[in-house]
C-alpha cells in the first residue's frame, strides 16, 4: 500500500513542474510556441491475464514536438493534467528555441523532438495547447 501511494503522489507531483529547461546560447534569437501532438498512449501497467498484478495505475503520454527550423532547438515544456467530465486533458506548452541558422538552412524534413508525460489517468487523453506567455522575472 505504501509503495502504491509513493507511485501516485510522484505521478501527480510531475504533472505540477516544468521538466525540461534549455538556455538561450550564441545565435539564438528568441522563443516561440512549438506544435504539438499525441503519439501514444500506454498504460504503466498493461493488463497481463494469469500474471503478476501490477499496481500502478496511470498513463504514459508519448508526445511529438515539432520544431519550426531546421536549426532550431527543444526549449522544454510546461503541462498540466486534469480530469474533465471523466475524460482526461493534458495541457501542453512546447517551446522552439528560434536560431538564425534556420533563416538560411533547409531541411528535407521537419525536425521534431519526443517527450514522455506520465499522468495519473488510464483512458483517452486529449491535448489541449496551452499557449507559452513568456516568465515575469522580479
């Protein structure tokens, strides 16, 4: 039972912090929202008939990023999950590190950065973009 409510207070407390952070470095302009997308969803545990019972409960979000250049880098993310209406929606904020490299470089295909979320929920997960306002600094 302990281990159980370890799992699930680690699962909720990801879902509350940013996981990812880059810094802005020579030839880097800015940032931008990047777009988006659900790859796949697995649960921790996949039923396993006749097995070991696994007790984990929840969900592994494979998101894809992708980038808007060619040279252009993964700044991280923010997101938030939450259950609506018995439906699960994870919101997500994917940031593009803009470089000047991209302005002149072509790519055959867009460059694209993979993310795993895990979330305290087994069923269909929506995406909800959330769009990135920048950070007040004091």
């Amino acid at each position: 039972m302990k281990t159980l409510f370890i799992a699930m207070s680690l699962l909720c407390l990801q879902t509350a912090f940013a996981q990812d952070v880059t810094e802005l470095v020579n030839g880097d302009l800015g940032i931008s929202q990047a777009d988006a997308s659900i790859v796949s969803v697995r649960d921790i545990c996949p039923p396993n008939p006749g097995g070991m019972t696994c007790m984990a409960y929840g969900s592994i979000v494979e998101v894809k990023v992708a980038l808007n250049g060619c040279m252009d880098t993964f700044g991280g993310y923010f997101s938030k999950f939450e259950v609506i209406d018995g439906k699960g929606v994870l919101n997500l904020s994917a940031i593009n590190i803009t470089n000047e490299k991209s302005q002149f470089t072509r790519c055959l295909t867009r460059p694209f950065k993979m993310i795993q979320i895990s979330v305290p929920f087994e069923g269909e997960i929506e995406l909800v973009k959330t769009e990135f306002t920048g950070v007040e600094r004091k």
